[in-house]
C-alpha cells in the first residue's frame, strides 16, 4: 500500500495529524454511513502492499497493490437472453477444459515440476535461457489454474446440478469469494451469468474476483478477464460504482495508479461511502508520491468507513511519513478487532512487515504465526516469516520457507530473497539456483507485461543488483516519469548507481529518504552513493543507521553495507 517534482527539494514529510483519527478507537464495530449512495451488499476490500515490497527487501506482495474482496452482489439480477459476447466473457479464454487433476496437478506440484525443468535446462545463453524460463513459468501458473479452477476460467459449458449449481446472484455470499474457495466462487458466478447475462453487479463481481486470483495465484493472465468482465457490467450499466470500483483495483493491480485514482474518483461520485473506491483512493496517491493527499484521503476514508481496510492503509500512510509508533498502534486496533481468519491473517502479516522494517525479527516472528494460525497457507506471512528467519540466522529454515512460496507463487520480491539466499549459502550449485531465481524474475515481467501490468520496478530493483544496470536504469527512468514515489526514488538512484552515474543518483538518494520513511535499503543505497560520491561522513552515518535500523534487511546488502563502512572507519 499501497507512494516531487524537484529533486533537490523533497517533501518534508511533517505530519501532525490527529492524535486519535475519526473512527480509529472502534475497528470491531465500523460506524455505518448516512444513506450511502448504493447499498450494493457487503464488501471487504484489503490491500496488497504494492512497493513495499521491492525485489531486494520488501515483505509483501510484489504485484502492486491487489484488491481483496468479498462480494455479496445485490439481489436485484438482470435477466435477459444468452449473447455470444456473454458467453465469451464467462467461458474459458483458450479452448482447454479441465480434464481431472493428476496426481502432481496441484498449483505446487505443477510450479514445483516447472521449476525443477527450468533448473534442468541446458540453455546458459541470455536469450535462450529466458525464453525457456518463461515458457515454464507459464506452464506453472497454467496448470495451476486448471488445477484449482477447472480450465482457464474454471467451468464447461454444461448445466450444472446438484451443490455446483448456479445459485441466483443474491445468494453468492461474502465467504463465496474470500472465505477460503475463491475458485469456486468464480465457478459459480460464471455457471450464474450464463443464465442471467445482464446481471452488471455479477459481471463486477467477477471481474474482482479475476483481479484477487491474479493477486493471491500471482498470475497475471487474469487481468484482461477482469477487464472484459468490468466492461461488460459498464455496458450494461453505465456508471454502476461496483464496476469503477473493481476498475480502480484493477488499474492498481497493474501499477497504473493514475488510472486508478480516475476510476477511484468516478466510483466516488457515485457512491462517496464505496469502501473499495475509497481504498484504491488512497493506495493511488500513495504510490504516485502524493503523500499529504494520501494522509487526507485515509482521514476522510476513516471517517466514512473505519474498518480493517481503511485501518491497514491509514496505518502504512503514517508509516511512510515516520510515524511508526501510530502505525503499530492503528494495526494492533485492527487486528484486536478482526474477526475472520483472513482479516487476522492480513492485519498480523502487517504487524509483522512493521516489527520486521524496524529489526524486531522476535516480535516480527509472534505476528507472522499469528497470521498463519489463522491462514497456514498465507503467502505473504510465510514469505514475511522467511525473512525474519534469515535475519535472526536460521537461513536453512528461511531457505526452506522461500522454497515454499516461489513453488506456489513465483513472485520477484520472494525469487530474489531465495537467490541472494543462495547466493550468502555459497554451497556447491548454490551460485546455479540462484541465477534460475533472479532469471525467472525477468519471465514474470515478461508475462506481467503480456497481462497488461507496468513491471518496470520489479524489473529496476531485480536487474541492478543481478541483472544489466543499463537495463534497470531504462526501466527505473521509465517508472519515475509515471509516478515519484518514495520507492521510485530509491530504485532510480540505485540504478543509476550502479551504472555509474552516482553524482546523478544523490539527489534522488536524498529523496527516497526524505518523508521520514525508516527503510534499511533506502539507507544503505544511499550510504553506498554517498561513499562513491566522496560524501563519507555522510556515508557513515547513512550505513549505520542502515544496520542499527534493520542489520538483516538483505543478506547481501547488509554484507556490503558493513563492509563498506569497515573501509571508512578505517580510513578516518
């Protein structure tokens, strides 16, 4: 969460804000709305972390920022005949049906079996060796998706009886889309709009039922039937708010966050109490750099929604300005209030990110249980938990539980924490595995692109550090002339860092650290530009605060952070 102009001149990042924000002291009783606009059902929109985690050091989902929902559509369903358009949109996108999982035809054991070709794959040239590990990673997350959903959108042709039927719209509750059988609930809503295709709140039901199967599946080819299925509801119902708003989420899932914002506002107009359009609002200007506006929009969220997902978001925008202190006590509130599993799950994993961001690793593993007693197969608690195993020293369990997470989720941020994993191991083929993480890193751009989503930071983060720096600095310059986030700021001086340009890099350095963020990689990238750029003093105290901050937030990182400062200590 869901993030300027002139470079020499950063935002300040003073916040004083309220001590105590409309709405905060209650997160388990949410104060209802004055007439909203459309009571279209209940929604339950929780935010991905969009760049919070970058490729190096982040702990959280790396596809931007993805909306989860529960969607209880209105009972009010069109009805209408069946159109071919209709059909197109709620059938499988290719012609393949599910013809019944074999016995490794489970998401893991599909990507497990992807990977373990990927590893075997003789091609060592560049071209060669990416278009091989694209092609199997597109199998990986393929075949997962026929596993779980039966064929690309899950569900053939035919009549449906018995407890797969399709119920009316009005009966596809909440737990239908976000209990725990996401897949199912798409399966029904698609066997439902068959039947009734001039249903436009089940069209925007499934479209944001596509964006969190992108988002928890970490496959992108979900995004154009998202797409499709907005367009379809928009069709037959102009300016319905539960399509903007799924439109919203689903430009923030590709990281077009100033499409986001638009579709946010429209939504808005529409219904101004729409807690999804209200979400997307604010991880929008966070991810554009818009930061006081982003504090206004969680305020003004807060006082129409409070709830766990304007509490998460409140939170992170508070922690980007250097208030950790409010931050961790808007998140304990949250989670003292969160009822349903995957509520626990989010609001834990957050404490955990936060507890982990400021070298609590003990406090950060407590959280990270948590969330996993309450969903054992989050990912990105698990993800979480292996870095703050590797940071407390147990890198065979934060190696083990990596392993797990990229079989399931081949995701950058994770796939370059299991390489330089690798890499700090140093054992015999170690050098090999990781090169096949940070390779696949560059296929999951690729096909992130071919679903329409921006993946230029994920490429910049991945690419400087294992890559070709003048390809992290294409990319890196390309994102900074969308968006001048605090992350954008890090990536770009870093890229051009590393492509020797340092003098160029120090402002921007400067501006990644300017809100009052408190990030280890942020400091230590501007420590490592600041030593090349003759700054040692300011160096120094950039490079400690780094490891007195966060001393494990990279294994590699930290390793170069210490010993560069070793060289200046001994150089004074």
């Amino acid at each position: 969460m869901p993030p300027r102009t002139n470079d020499h001149a950063p935002e300040s990042g003073r916040d004083t804000g309220p001590a105590e924000p409309t709405g905060l002291s209650g997160p388990s009783a949410p104060a209802k709305p004055a007439e909203p606009a459309t009571p279209q059902g209940t929604t339950d929109t929780r935010p991905g972390t969009g760049d919070r985690a970058d490729a190096r050091t982040g702990t959280g989902t790396a596809t931007g920022t993805g909306i989860a929902t529960r969607t209880e559509p209105e009972p009010g369903a069109g009805t209408g005949t069946r159109s071919e358009a209709a059909e197109a949109a709620a059938r499988p996108e290719s012609g393949t049906e599910a013809a019944g999982p074999g016995p490794e035809a489970s998401p893991s054991g599909v990507r497990m079996a992807a990977l373990r070709r990927f590893s075997a794959a003789a091609c060592r040239s560049r071209g060669a060796h990416l278009t091989v590990c694209a092609a199997l990673l597109a199998v990986a997350m393929t075949a997962g998706a026929v596993a779980v959903g039966g064929g690309r959108d899950g569900t053939q042709a035919g009549a449906r009886t018995g407890a797969d039927a399709a119920p009316a719209a009005g009966a596809l509750t909440a737990g239908a889309l976000a209990g725990g059988d996401l897949d199912a609930g798409v399966r029904a809503l698609q066997s439902h709009l068959r039947s009734q295709p001039r249903d436009v709140g089940g069209w925007a039901s499934l479209g944001l039922a596509y964006v969190e199967q992108a988002r928890t599946n970490g496959d992108p080819s979900r995004y154009p039937q998202a797409e499709r299925a907005f367009d379809r509801s928009l069709a037959l119902g102009s300016g319905n708010e539960q399509a903007l708003a799924g439109r919203a989420a689903l430009a923030a899932a590709r990281h077009d966050f100033s499409g986001a914002l638009k579709y946010a506002d429209r939504a808005l107009q529409q219904n101004p109490y729409s807690e999804r359009a209200l979400s997307s609002r604010i991880d929008a200007l966070v991810e554009l750099g818009r930061y006081d506006e982003a504090a206004e929009a969680a305020d003004t969220a807060d006082s129409r929604r409070p709830g766990v997902p304007v509490f998460t978001r409140y939170a992170y925008v508070r922690e980007l300005r250097g208030d950790v202190r409010t931050a961790r006590e808007v998140l304990e509130r949250a989670l003292d209030g969160a009822s349903a599993p995957a509520d626990v799950a989010y609001v834990a994993t957050a404490l955990g990110q936060l507890a982990w961001n400021q070298g609590d690793y003990e406090t950060a593993l407590t959280h990270f249980a948590r969330a996993l007693a309450a969903d054992e197969d989050y990912l990105p608690a698990l993800e979480g938990r292996a870095r703050a195993q590797a940071a407390s020293g147990d890198r065979a369990g934060a190696i083990g539980t990596l392993e797990q997470v990229v079989v399931r989720s081949p995701l950058p941020g994770p796939l370059v924490a299991l390489g330089e994993l690798y890499e700090a191991r140093g054992a015999d083929g170690d050098r090999t595995k990781a090169a096949d993480q940070y390779a696949l890193v560059d296929a999951h751009a690729a096909l992130a692109r071919a679903g329409g989503v921006n993946s230029d930071l994920d490429t910049a983060l991945a690419a400087a550090d294992h890559g070709d720096p003048e390809a992290a600095l294409r990319a890196a310059r390309a994102e900074w002339d969308r968006r001048r986030s605090v992350h954008t700021a890090d990536a770009l001086a870093w890229a051009l860092h590393r492509s020797g340009r340092s003098e160029e890099a120090l402002p921007h350095a400067r501006r990644a650290t300017a809100t009052g963020y408190r990030n280890a990689a942020f400091l230590h990238h501007r420590g490592m530009i600041e030593r090349a750029t003759g700054h040692d003093g300011d160096a120094r105290r950039s490079l400690t605060a780094a490891l007195e901050l966060n001393p494990g937030f990279s294994p590699l990182g930290a390793r170069e952070a210490r010993a560069a400062l070793d060289e200046l200590e001994a150089a004074r």
